[in-house]
C-alpha cells in the first residue's frame, strides 16, 4: 500500500496536477473535490474538510434538511482520508488522478454514515469470524443516443449479439483500454436482453474492492459515454416493454487458507451445498423483505421485479435456476486432481442496476453471517419455475413505501450496520418518495388530462 511517499512519487513520475478526492454518498454516487497536487499532499495528514451537508443530498444534489445530529449542530465539517491503494490515473482526463477516502470527524471519529465504512465493518466481522467474504458482479446498463435517450427504446438485438451500433464498438474499446488503464479486470461486456442493453462483470475479489471498482466502472461508463455522444443509465427500468437492469452479486466464503466453504466435500461437479453456505442462504433469506430498501432503492426498482411472468420475483433460492432470488451456481473444479470439489458461489439476483454497490454489499454479506452465526437453515431449493403461483407464499415488498416500512420495523438490521446510517437512508428515501408521489407524472397527463 503507497504511504505519502509513495504517493507523491507515484504523481510526479505521471506528471499529475489535479487529484479528484471522492467518496460515495448513500444513493451511491461520488461526491468529493478537486484538488492541486500539492495541496493534496498537504491535506493527507488531515483530510480534505466537508460540510456533512453533503451526505444529505438527494439524488439531484439538493440538500435536504433532516432532523440528525449533523442538522442540529450546525453542519460541522467531516475529514476525507485518501486510502492510498485506490490511487490511480484517469486516462481520460489528462494529469488527472483520483483516488477515494474514508470520513472521519475532527476528534477522529469515524462517520457512521459512510456506506463505505459500513461494508468496511461487515468484512472486520467475518474476519474476526475466521472467513475471507469474496465478490464479483455483474453490471447492466442501456447505453443511449444522448438526444432525448428515454423518448424510445432503440432497435432490438439479441443476447450475446456481436453486432453494434456505429457509435458502440468505439465506446467498447475505449472503455476496455481505460479499465485496464486503471487496474479493474473486467471478465467479459457482453449485449443483453434489452436493446442496447449491455453488461459487464467483475472479476470476484474482496468487498471493498468489488464496491470501490463497481463505483468507478459506472462512472466511467457514464462518463465515456457522454464523450461519445451516448448517455448510460444504470435504472433497473428505463422502458417498461424491455428488460430491466440489475446487480448480480456473487459471493462465496474461504478459510484463512483460501480453502472455498461454499462446497459440500463430495467431489467434482456436485452442486450440494455446504452447511456453512446453507447457513448463509438462510440468513439472506430471512432478510430479504428487511433489506429490499438497500437493493431496491428506488421507485422504479419495482418495476423490475414485478416483469418476470405472471408473478413477481419471491423470497426463493435454488440451484441453478434462475428464476429465485437466490441462486447457488457451480463453476469447474480446480485443477488439483480428481477429489478436487466444485466451487460454489450465491447469486443475489434482486438488486437493482441503480443500487448503492457498499450498502448492497454490506447488506447481503451482513445477512449471511447473521445465518452463519444463528445456525440458520432455508427452506428446501425452489426446482420449479419461480414466477408460478407456487411462490406466491415467499412475497418481497413490491413497492419502496413498502420496503421502507419493513426496513423501519427490522429488528435485526439495526444490529448488523450502523443505525445511524440506517435511519438517514430511511430519511432520505421516505424524502425522496414523498417527492414522487406528490408528482404527475407522464401516465397521468396523458391519459386524464384529454378527457376528465
């Protein structure tokens, strides 16, 4: 890990001369400031200062004012400490570098409400547990023509197509170069159900690095897709005749040895799982109605899990079927000869594109444990078809009002993250949905305003 040394030799030998310092709020977008080189390497013993007002931004970046400590005593100022193992170069910014940080206050502190030191916690807690939590992702998203890109869905393809648009093979290949520019290894980007829909997955790696790179990678989608033109959207449903956008996250547990645990020790190609994984399905099970608020963070998120035939998205895991929320997958068993076992990993497959990648992730790995912990066991494995009327026993919250109401009545969550973090997000999500139903929308206008 660079030290201040370090990083200012890692700046001068990349001629850098502006440092972006971000760090992501609770709606997961990156919030930070612009700093000269060297006023940068000033500020590393103390921070870059913030008015905590910032954490109270709604999606636009409109201060909203809550009734939280930070509110009553004025909006003092909190500390953004650059980590230095997330410094790097923007390629497509010249003599720009970026680099994200923790929020401490001035007694040194830290801030609670920090998504980042949540998920930071969750890991200390599986460490100190005697387990390596490890995650990657899958990422989809519509890439648009800029003029008016919601007015219509663009031309259909097909899934895993090979032909592009004009203007996406150039988007491509620049966004391949950046990311390996900037270290993030990017296993495959591939065409999805959706047209111009596309997705991108992460190489699995620890949770802090899989939130921090998914941070980046959508920001870097959206910003190279404004420079050719395009605009991207992470929402999980932009057009309501096409396919929605999600955030597969996939987690597994090692041994301090990096021995997989998710396996059972039959040999290769079994897909049972473990007691351990059973445990840890059975705890995100349990919470999947508490916790729906953090994967499905927005109005539009229900949209999503309300399309997949004739009922909802449910309470469910399986094994390989891709139908349930939860879904155990297998890979190829290591190459170590023939007792060799297959790794298994699990599949959230609920989260919606738009959700905050560290609360998402604290989240999931916070619920499994707490299965882990209480010995937990789930339900037996869904082997149906999960949209049928079988399921309609396992229900999810199917609206946010609803999500955030079992979010306030949980009386486990409070124990696995932060309340403060929990009560601001409820804040800003009961702000924020109170702000879309005293709207009109588009529906409304058009189909009362001609004739009542």
């Amino acid at each position: 890990m660079l030290n201040a040394e370090g990083a200012n030799a890692f700046l001068e030998q990349n001629e850098i001369e502006l440092v972006r310092v971000e760090w992501p709020d609770l709606h997961g977008l990156a919030r930070g400031k612009c700093l000269s080189t060297s006023h940068f390497l000033d500020c590393l013993p103390s921070g870059v200062p913030f008015a905590s007002i910032a954490l109270h931004m709604d999606v636009k970046g409109d201060a909203t004012p809550l009734p939280t400590a930070a509110s009553k005593q004025g909006w003092p100022n909190f500390f953004a400490h650059p980590d230095l193992s997330t410094l790097h170069l923007l390629p497509h910014e010249p003599h720009t570098a970026q680099v994200l940080s923790d929020l401490f206050y001035l007694d040194g502190s830290p801030v609670t409400q920090s998504p980042r030191f949540a998920l930071r916690e969750v890991v200390r807690a599986f460490n100190d547990a005697g387990f390596q939590p490890i995650v990657g992702a899958e990422i989809e998203f519509y890439l648009l023509p800029s003029q008016n890109p919601l007015s219509s869905p663009p031309a259909p393809h097909q899934v895993n197509h090979l032909l592009f648009s004009l203007p996406e093979p150039s988007f491509f290949s620049d966004l391949h170069r950046y990311l390996d520019l900037v270290g993030v290894t990017c296993e495959t980007c591939s065409a999805e159900d959706g047209p111009s829909q596309f997705e991108i997955c992460l190489s699995p790696q620890d949770p802090l690095s899989l939130a921090d790179t998914s941070l980046l990678v959508k920001n870097v989608v959206k910003q190279l897709a404004a420079h050719h033109s395009l605009t991207a959207t992470f929402l999980s449903k932009p057009f309501p005749e096409s396919a929605g956008s999600g955030f597969h996250l996939h987690q597994s547990l090692l041994s301090p040895d990096s021995q997989p645990l998710f396996s059972s020790d039959c040999g290769p190609l079994d897909f049972r799982p473990s007691g351990l994984c059973l445990n840890f399905i059975a705890g995100q099970l349990s919470l999947l109605p508490d916790a729906c608020a953090f994967y499905l963070p927005t109005v539009n998120a229900y949209k999503r899990i309300h399309t997949r035939g004739p009922f909802p998205l449910s309470a469910t895991w399986g094994i390989e079927n891709r139908t349930v929320a939860l879904r155990v997958v297998g890979d190829s068993p290591s190459s170590c000869g023939e007792r060799s076992r297959t790794a298994l990993r699990l599949e959230n497959r609920l989260i919606a594109g738009e959700a905050n990648p560290y609360l998402l992730t604290a989240v999931a790995l916070a619920s499994g444990l707490f299965g882990i912990q209480h010995r937990l066991q789930p339900p037996p494995p869904v082997a149906h078809n999960a949209y049928d009327k079988r399921t309609r026993a396992h229900p999810l919250p199917p609206t946010l009002r609803q999500a955030l109401d079992c979010l306030k009545k949980s009386k486990t969550l409070p124990t696995l993250l932060p309340p403060d973090l929990i009560r601001l997000f409820l804040a800003l999500k009961s702000q924020e949905l109170s702000s879309f139903e005293s709207s009109t929308t588009d529906w409304e206008k058009s189909t009362y305003l001609p004739w009542l």
